[in-house]
C-alpha cells in the first residue's frame, strides 16, 4: 500500500548549484518510496537553522557539523540530535609563492589560519601530521596556547576566514575553507597540503539533525528514513565528488581509522 502524503521541512543554508542537484535527487527519492514531499526552507544565517528546529518550524536541519552542534547545544542548552551523516570536507593549505609541498615552506614561514574557534582549532590539529608544529599532548581540539613548539619556526597569523583569502599572497600559505578557494583565484587540487581525515575527524562530519523526540511522530520518522535513504545513494556520492571537485567525500560511505 502507498504511504499516505507527507511533507517534511528541511532547513538548509542558501542553497548552491551542489545543493540543488543533491537534494533534487533526494527529494525524487523520498517521493518515490515514502510519498515525501521535501519542503526547503532556507537560511543566510548559521545561528538560525538549530533555533527554527527547535521552535519546530522546521523538521529537520542539514548544515553543521558534529562540533557546530555539540557547541550549540551547550551554548543553548539545547538537545538537538545528529540522525545522519552527509559530507565531511578536509580543510586544506593553499599558497600563491609557488611552493610544491609543506616540505618546500622555509623557516620562518608566515602562516594564516581563520580566527574563528571551529577553524582555527581545526587548523591548528591539522598542522603536526605535515610536521609543521608539535602541539601539547593530549591535545584534540587546540587554541594558540597549546603549540609546544614549531620546528620551521613558523609565524602564525589569525585572519577572518574571508580577509585571508583576499590576502593569500601575503603570506607563505593559509588554510582556506572550500567557499573562499575559487574568490582567491586558486583550484582546488592546487593545495599543498590536506587535513588527513582519521578518528580525530568525526567532529567535522556535517550531518542532518532533529529534535531529541523525532521518532515519537511515526509517520514523519518514517519519512526522516526515507530522506536518508535518498541521501545515501550512489547517485548523491558522485554528485558529491562532480560540484566538490574532490573535495567533500561522502561521510557515510568512508572508513575512518
């Protein structure tokens, strides 16, 4: 028997061309083996989509990571639920001086990092795996204070995430998330260096969230399996992979060690 209609909304942040064509997929599916109509409802500001969710305006959320929600929750005394992985995007190093590899960066090397706490911890953990700085240990997420040392005596500069991209050429090298990359005319398999993705990374899966008590309403969890299903195809995989250029990986179908 045919699922009786239901229609499910989803937050998202402003929609771009990858967005689009995955959710259009998505959306196809959930129809097709649910009868769920996904209605979108769209957001400019990161600090809305968790607060809609838990007003219940929306029914489900999909624009965070683990660590943006974990932070959320306790800054809002909130209990909102990841109930799916989607994509997780390493943070990568980028230069404009030429340099082939972090190896070629010299002494003395002036390195941006957004100032921003999730990025600039994320960039932070990232660097001693390329040998560039040693952190205290027992660190997993870091601030400034916790570098014990930098073999290359690297000078480490804090920028808003948008103002390094602008000022790249500034410095030896900076981390760019994926938005600024092609503003600061650069391709993406042009970094030199790409945050290993390993057990310490599960904070950076983005996810799709709910309110603790979504699976009290059967009709709509039932629908929220659908979606998820619909996301986990082969199909948005590879969309993934097309509009990212490599960038993002599917979360949900990659071994993390």
């Amino acid at each position: 028997a045919k699922a009786k209609a239901i229609t499910v909304k989803v937050g998202v942040m402003t929609m771009d061309d990858e967005a689009k064509a995955e959710w259009k997929v998505i959306s196809k599916y959930a129809k097709k083996h649910g009868n769920v109509t996904i209605k979108f409802v769209q957001f400019t500001d990161y600090s809305q989509p968790n607060k809609a969710l838990e007003d219940g305006n929306i029914d489900l959320n999909a624009f965070q990571h683990y660590d943006f929600l974990d932070n959320w929750n306790k800054e809002n005394h909130g209990d909102i639920k990841a109930i799916a992985k989607t994509v997780i995007a390493p943070i990568r190093l980028y230069t404009k001086k030429g340099y082939k590899s972090v190896k070629d960066l010299p002494k003395g090397a002036q390195i941006a990092i957004p100032n921003d706490a999730t990025n600039e911890g994320r960039s932070l953990v990232a660097l001693p795996p390329a040998g560039l700085i040693e952190l205290q240990n027992g660190v997993t997420f870091a601030t400034p204070s916790d570098i014990a040392s930098t073999p290359k005596k690297l000078k480490i500069t804090f920028f808003y995430a948008s103002l390094t991209a602008r000022s790249l050429s500034s410095f030896d090298a900076a981390f760019l998330n994926n938005t600024f990359v092609s503003s600061a005319g650069l391709k993406f398999k042009s970094a030199i260096y790409v945050e290993p993705v390993n057990k310490a990374s599960k904070k950076w899966i983005n996810v799709i969230a709910a309110k603790p008590n979504y699976k009290k309403n059967k009709a709509k969890y039932a629908a929220y399996k659908e979606i998820i299903k619909g996301y986990h195809q082969k199909k948005v995989k590879q969309l993934i992979k097309k509009y990212s250029d490599g960038t993002e990986l599917a979360a949900w179908d990659i071994k993390i060690k």
